[in-house]
C-alpha cells in the first residue's frame, strides 16, 4: 500500500487502527488547495482536515481544521489555556513534525505536540488527514484521531 512507511502510517499500523489510505494529485501550492484535496478525493470538503502548526504563548500546538474553514486563533489559545496563538514558521513546524509543508500529518510527529480538533469532526463517521506525505490522504474515524494524538476538541472555525 502506497505511504506504508511515512511515520503516520506506521503509527496506524502498529496500533492497528482502522483506516484506508486515498492518493490523490494536486499541486501543493495552489489557492483552495483543500477544496481540490476534496474534489480529487470525491467527498465532501468537511470532512478533510488540515494540519496547522502553531504557536500558543510560545510553545508550539498543533489545530486539524476543516479545509473548508479559516482557524481561529484565539479560540484555539482558549483551547489550550493560552492567551496569544500565531501559526508556527515554516521551519519550526517542519522540524517539530518531520514532515514537510503539505504533507504535515497530526499523526507520528516526530515530537508529540499538543493538539486540538475541530469539533466538527465528531460530526462525520470518518475524516480525512494527510497520511504524513504530499499526495495521500488517511481516512479514519475521528475518535481513532483522538486517541493516537491525544487531542482535546473545541471549536475552531467558523463552521
């Protein structure tokens, strides 16, 4: 299976976590690139997430947001019990995960970083996150994304 061996998917291996993986070809720096994400994968663009890398007084904190929303970054420091978020550096968030810009996955960071996820995603039966590598999508029930990344949920967008 394609991305058997990004950290992510070897995470959901060892744990033996229901998932299906979802290659798809879209230019990582494209406007709307998770609405494309969506449309290549042919499911509602609520149901993909993406993986931001922030900053919240300083210590760095991972969001998975709906595609089709704008994080909320006050709402997101309120999550964690911080006062001030900001999105991370490129770099930062690079070494803090080991996966590069559009690929980031919140699954098998390389250091285990504080997360949240969007309620909205209690709403779906499955989700879908980066599997850890451009190109290809996980799709897993949101309380397995709970459980592997200990996240808390709250609100983070609009949606």
């Amino acid at each position: 299976m394609a991305g058997r061996g990004t950290p992510a998917m070897v995470l959901l291996a060892k744990r033996g976590i229901t998932h299906r993986t979802h290659p798809y070809d879209v230019p990582a720096d494209v406007p709307n690139y998770g609405a494309l994400v969506a449309a290549a994968l042919g499911v509602a663009p609520e149901r993909v997430f993406k993986t931001l890398v922030t900053e919240v007084d300083g210590a760095l904190t991972v969001a998975v947001v709906p595609v089709t929303g704008e994080l909320d970054l006050k709402a997101l420091a309120a999550a964690v019990g911080g006062k001030r978020a900001t999105l991370a550096e490129r770099v930062a968030a690079e070494r803090a995960t080991g996966y590069v810009r559009g690929g980031i996955s919140p699954l098998g960071q390389r250091k285990r970083l504080p997360t949240v996820l969007d309620a909205a995603a209690l709403a779906h039966p499955t989700v879908y996150v980066s599997a850890g590598r451009r190109g290809l999508q996980v799709e897993l029930d949101p309380a397995d994304l709970i459980a592997l990344t200990d996240a808390r949920t709250a609100r983070l967008t609009g949606n």
